[in-house]
C-alpha cells in the first residue's frame, strides 16, 4: 500500500504548478487506478462510474471530467519523465535496453484521430488486410522483473501516411501535422530517453524492419558510442570480412570492406558444422541453443557487428549486434527478451483496454492512449518494488512466472484498501467494503 501511494504521491506533484492542481492531481491519480483495476474497462464512461462508485468522487460532473480527459493542460512531457525516474534499476548489465517495434490498434467509426487503411502482416484469413486502425509506434523498456521479463513502456507516437496528412490536411492542437516516417519518430523517442539517462549505454531491440541505416545513422550522429542496436539480419544481406591493415604506405584511402564473404543463408550452411550448444535463458527458462558468431562488416549499417547464426532442426536465424562485447548467450538473449514488446501490445490492447476507446479528437485519443500506458508501466514498476513475487492466480502449463493481471489484482486490494483512502482521501465517501470485495473476487 506504502509503494503505491509513494508512486501517485510523485505524479500527483507534478500537477502543483496549476491553480487547480490539487483537483486535476487527484482526478489524475484515481484515473490511473480506475484504468489498472482488473475489473474495469478504459472507456471514458467506464472510468466515471469507477470514480464515482468505487473512489467516492459522488460530485463530479460528466462534463467536467470529459473534458479533463480530453485537457490538453496535462504535463505529459514531465510525468513520462517522471515515470522513467521511479523504474528501479533500469540497466540490465550496465545498459538499458529500449524495445521498438510498431502495432495497429483497429478502430469502428468515421473521424478519430490517425485512422486510415493500414496493411496488416498479421491479419488471418477471416480478417481484412487493410483494416481501419491506427498505426502507433512505441518503444518499451525489458527487464527483468522477479525473474521474468518484462516490457515497461516508455514513449510511442501516431503514424500518419503522408496521403493523409495532406489530403486531410490533419491538424494537432490547431497546428498541422509535419510527415515523419517511423525511422525518424522511433529516433525522437529514442532521442528523449537518452536525454534523461544521460549517463546510460542504450541498445535498441529491434526486428529486421528497424534494423538499418535509415535509424541506426541519425542514432549514432546524435548518440555517437552510447548507442548500440540488436536486430535481426535478412537472409540476402551481404557480408564481408573486417579490413586487413595496411603494412606499407600507398595511394589512396585504406580500404572500409574486406573481401566479400557471402549473403546470410549461404554462410549459414557453411558455418553449422562449426556451431556450438550455449545455455541461454530464454522464453521463460534455461534452453541448449545451438549457435555461431563470427564478427563481420556489414554495408547497410558501415560498421562492424558480430552475427550469431542459430540453428534450429530445419531452420535458422541470424541476429546482430553493434556491441562486439556482448557475448553470443548475451545477445540471443536480450533478442528473445524483444518478444515482451508484442506481450506488451496485448497488455495494452485487451487486458488494460485501450483498444475500447470511445474518443475522437485528437488530444482525447492521445490523452486516452498515454493514460493506458503509463497505468501500464505503473504496474510493472510497482511489481518491481514488491518483497515477494505474486502468485499465479491461474496456471498454466509451462508457465511458473507470475502474469501482468496477478500485478493488477495485488494494486486492486491495496488501492480500495481502507489505508489508501487515508493516505489518498477521495472527496467523497468510499465504497462499501462488501461491494468491493465482490468485485475482487470476480476479478481475473
């Protein structure tokens, strides 16, 4: 209960420079509770009748928190960089390690904010393959929390086609909206977290998609050796051996490449003989891997990174990373861990809502989507500031890590908690205890 007051306590300081700070704060922070309540979805409506049943808000007027939700004088920009400060330990082996990937969050009705047709990858034979989504693009801390990984999210922004924006003429806040590619909003984002880590090593987990020039150069421009990247390489790169250095001294510039040494899928037959077992934790448990490396200079990113080609009976999959320190165990590792970005994307979408929204302005869709993921990463911030592990509440086989909803139910009991409401008074009178302890029991 303790741990959960110290994290609203810090957010709710952040909203002191208002002339309503004091109201806005507490609307803030009993939100942020409504949206992690395992028994609640992020509808707008929703939250209101959780406030008012549940916290005791009895004299807020639906108007004035519907306009609250869509205020664009909520200090976003200090309580992400708020947030990121309250994360315990956020190295993993004296780095952080910032997960990137994009998802499409599927929307019914005319006029919201960033929807257009996107192209589905993943879309099954049932479903459309351009469905009426928006495109949003996110980046997300791994670490390891009480022995599992996790992914903290951290930033994300809306991708809107360039057609859009000019045959729209989209507009944010009265101003239009500049075209940005994913590269270059991914860069931002990664660009403000280095900004408030500004002693930390940052290596990007990314899919092959991100993982090229198109991001890695305007990184290391801004960056420079901070930055490193984790990817996964195609199978018709060309790779070639680290330059031979030159005995004597001669015309022209010292060669960058050195002798071609074939595309990925013809040096992964090559090389399998010489692959060797590593014990790599991985998807949850201790796993025998069969992998090589070799250190190589690739084109796309000019520089030298070193490949780990994995084997599998049948198939293979080559990875890369900038960091020649990182070891061969190390690298499949923190790839593997890249997988809690997509667990991230369902944690946000149907455990946490946001995917039921009910807004269509833009600052109420992002002030929507911004108040689902940082109840997100609130709740994995506060798993890892808890003594003991939480227990599995339903069990599956494989699986012995504790999952994302066990977190929600432990913040539930302590939020409609009689000492919480001391700490936190709500302006009204609680709710019934035999009312909340239903609801408790019908949780998930």
């Amino acid at each position: 209960m303790h741990i959960l007051h110290s994290l609203l306590a810090e957010l709710k300081a952040e909203f002191a420079w208002s002339k309503k700070g004091e109201e806005r704060g507490l609307w803030f922070i009993y939100t942020l509770l409504a949206i992690i309540l395992p028994f609640i979805s992020s509808k707008t409506s929703n939250l209101l009748r959780a406030l008012r049943t549940l916290f005791g808000f009895v004299d807020i007027k639906r108007k004035r928190y519907y306009t609250f939700m869509a205020s664009t004088r909520i200090p976003w920009k200090s309580l992400w960089a708020k947030v990121w400060q309250m994360i315990p330990e956020p190295e993993t082996n004296g780095r952080l390690l910032v997960a990137l990937d994009d998802f499409i969050n599927p929307e019914i009705g005319k006029k919201i904010f960033a929807c257009a047709r996107y192209f589905d990858h993943a879309a099954k034979e049932n479903q459309s393959k351009y469905p009426w989504a928006q495109n949003i693009v996110s980046i997300g801390l791994l670490k390891v929390i009480k022995g599992r990984w996790a992914c903290l999210p951290l930033s994300f922004r809306f991708y809107h086609q360039q057609k859009e924006i000019r045959s729209k003429r989209m507009k944010y806040r009265g101003k239009p909206i500049d075209f940005q590619n994913k590269l270059q909003q991914a860069a931002s984002m990664i660009d403000d977290v280095a900004a408030a880590f500004p002693d930390a090593a940052i290596t990007v987990v990314a899919d092959s998609w991100f993982g090229n020039n198109g991001l890695w150069k305007p990184l290391c421009r801004q960056l420079g050796q901070r930055i490193h990247m984790i990817s996964r390489l195609r199978a018709n790169n060309n790779l070639f051996a680290l330059p031979k250095a030159r005995k004597t001294r001669g015309p022209g510039r010292p060669r960058k490449y050195g002798k071609k040494l074939g595309i990925t899928s013809s040096l992964a037959a090559q090389y399998r003989e010489l692959a060797k077992e590593y014990m790599v934790d991985l998807y949850g448990r201790k796993r025998s891997v069969l992998a090589h490396d070799r250190v190589v200079m690739l084109k796309t990113l000019k520089c030298a990174v070193r490949v780990v080609w994995i084997y599998r009976k049948t198939q293979w999959v080559a990875i890369f990373s900038t960091d020649l320190t990182l070891s061969v165990a190390e690298i499949i590792e923190y790839y593997g861990a890249r997988w809690k970005i997509e667990a991230f994307f369902k944690e946000l979408k149907r455990d946490i809502g946001s995917a039921d929204t009910q807004t269509r302005n833009p600052v109420a869709v992002t002030n929507h989507l911004a108040f689902c993921m940082m109840a997100t990463t609130i709740t994995w911030i506060y798993a890892c500031m808890l003594e003991r592990t939480p227990t599995r509440r339903h069990a599956v086989q494989g699986r012995q890590h504790f999952a994302f909803s066990d977190v929600r139910r432990c913040i539930a009991k302590d939020a409609l908690s009689d000492d919480f409401a001391i700490l936190c008074p709500p302006p009204g009178k609680p709710a019934d205890n035999s009312v909340v302890a239903a609801l408790l029991r019908m949780a998930a």
